[in-house]
C-alpha cells in the first residue's frame, strides 16, 4: 500500500525528472542551429602526412552552406578546436604518432577524433656544394659540414657525412656522401666533391691569381674572374723577387707603414692604405701610391721588395673581397 508520503516523494522525483529534461530542451535549443557534418569527417580517426595542415576554421569539419549569415556567425562565435587539448595554434603539429581532435559546441563536446600522423617523406638535401682547393692546400674539416644542408618536414634532420681519404699533395677528385635521416627513419643521401687541383689560372673556386710573366693579378670567385689589373711584383734585378708558390692570406690591415732593407743597406719606410699579407707580415698584396704605371716589365728593374704593388682602386677593392683564409696563388 502506498501511503501519501510516498506518493508526493514519487510526484516531486517527477517533476525534478520534468525540470531536468526542460532544462536539457532549453540548453539545446540555445546552441542551434544543429551543426551537420562533413562527408569527409563522418569517420571517428583519420589519418594524415606530417606536415599536412589541420584546420582550426569550422567551416572544414562541418557544412557551412545550409546556414543562414545569422547562424554561421553563431556556430564560429560557439566552437572551439582543441588538438591534444590545445588550441591549433599553440600546438605541438610536427610529431608522429596517435593525436586526439576535440570539437567543442557551446561548451560541450560535439565530435572527437583520433588522428594519426605518420612521417613517409624522408629528408630532402637543399644543398651539396663541391669543394675546391690546389695541391697542398688542405681544406679545413670545418668547411666539410658546410658541405651539405637537408631539411625535413619534422623540422628535425641528422646529417652525417661519410669523408674519404683525401690525397691534398695530389691532384684529383674525392666524393663525399652525406645520408639524412628524420626521426621517423626516412633516409636520403647525397654526393658532393673535393677537387684537389693544379694551381692555374681559371681553375675553380676563389682565389688570388698572380701571374709574374704577365705581371697581372686577377680575383675569381666561384672560378669566375670579378676584379683584374696590373701590378709590379719583386725587384728581380736587385734579388728581391716575389715568392712563389700558393699561400692562404693571413690577415688585412689598414693604413700601415712597411719598413725594410734596402740591397745596398739602407733603411726605407712605404705608408700604404691597404695591406693583405699572405706570409707572414713580410709578403703581401698592397697599394703603391708612389707609383704611376703598373704592369710590363717595370718588375725587372723598378720592382718591389717582393710584395705585389698594385693600383689604389683594385687594392681598395679587392681589400672589400676578401678575408683571411682566402688563396693567393703566385706563379
């Protein structure tokens, strides 16, 4: 027998059912219009390429085109994108592996998805540049991981550079491999070259080339020539000549005053604007304002102390060009 006590609980749990189930209507019936998806998300994973977007706009997961002005305001006003609980823009996009995509609507989970991202795209080198240098010139390790560059669509590329045995006291070729791998494993290799050559004029790479026969001295960047003129080298007739051979450039300095010997004794000073000595600081490419003519046979009998004088205008530009390290070959 149900007594009255029992019968107003069983009417008030009724009408508190009531209430919730009006309050649930009217939440609903807040956050229309009722989104549709599409096609293409009617799954609940999904997979993508590393490096494939991820759209934060609504619009891509669900149909747009059936909403009024009014109402496709509302929907981008009420929705947020959350990717491993972050919004888009602030996540993390460039790892593999499992990842969850949460649509929120007015404050509620709409749809969820598992998205995997895999990395199939292996590393891509953006540069393997040969190198060059003549004979007995070593070239310095630092310049071999300069060699190559790779990039990766993870942002994250290892290379490693398998170096041969390179004979710098002879002329010849050396290839070098590089192998790129991403964290995913993905792998490419590429090949540059060391060209060990004979010290020439027009070989490649960049260097200082002075001839002495033909009292000219010409700058090639990358084997191709960008400065050139003439110049006055060692005082044959006096035992001053210039010394021969290929030689890295030490140092340049501005504005300084050469002091030396002359054959018979006496004691000389040469102010000079630009100095790039090339042994030590006895031998170097200067400027020589005393000078009005260059080139010829002046070296013969009214040459220098054995430094390579040259006019103000190419000394000042070539001073611009290079740095230490660069080859000066004089032949």
């Amino acid at each position: 027998m149900i007594t009255r006590s029992i019968k107003r609980k069983i009417i008030r749990n009724e009408l508190l059912l009531i209430f919730i189930l009006a309050a649930a209507c009217l939440l609903l019936s807040s956050c229309n219009p009722i989104l549709t998806l599409n096609q293409k998300y009617a799954y609940s994973s999904f997979e993508l390429e590393l490096g494939e977007p991820i759209s934060d706009d609504i619009a891509e997961y669900v149909d747009m085109s059936v909403l009024s002005a009014e109402d496709a305001q509302f929907v981008r006003k009420n929705t947020e994108i959350l990717y491993d609980g972050l919004p888009i823009a602030e996540s993390d996009l460039a790892k593999t592996g499992d990842h969850i995509l949460t649509i929120n609507y007015c404050g509620h989970q709409y749809r969820e998805y598992i998205i995997e991202i895999a990395d199939h795209a292996p590393p891509v080198f953006t540069k393997a540049k040969d190198l060059y240098t003549f004979e007995n010139i070593r070239i310095n390790e630092e310049e071999y991981d300069k060699m190559f560059t790779a990039e990766d669509n993870s942002g994250h590329v290892d290379v490693v550079i398998d170096m041969p045995e390179v004979d710098y006291d002879t002329v010849g070729e050396y290839t070098v491999t590089a192998t790129a791998t991403d964290p995913s494993g993905n792998k490419t290799t590429a090949t540059a070259v060391i060209h060990v050559q004979a010290p020439e004029y027009g070989a490649m790479g960049t260097y200082v080339f002075v001839s002495i026969p033909d009292q000219h001295l010409t700058y090639f960047v990358d084997g191709k020539p960008v400065l050139d003129c003439p110049v006055v080298t060692g005082n044959l007739m006096q035992g001053h000549g210039t010394p021969r051979g290929t030689f890295p450039l030490v140092y340049k300095s501005r504005n300084m005053t050469l002091r030396g010997t002359e054959s018979n004794g006496d004691k000389y000073e040469s102010f000079v604007n630009y100095w790039m000595a090339f042994i030590g600081s006895s031998y170097g490419l200067h400027d020589a304002t005393w000078r009005t003519n260059f080139g010829g046979d002046i070296y013969k009998g009214a040459g220098s102390h054995g430094c390579v004088n040259m006019p103000y205008a190419s000394a000042a530009k070539l001073y611009d060009l290079i740095d230490a390290g660069t080859l000066v070959m004089i032949y």
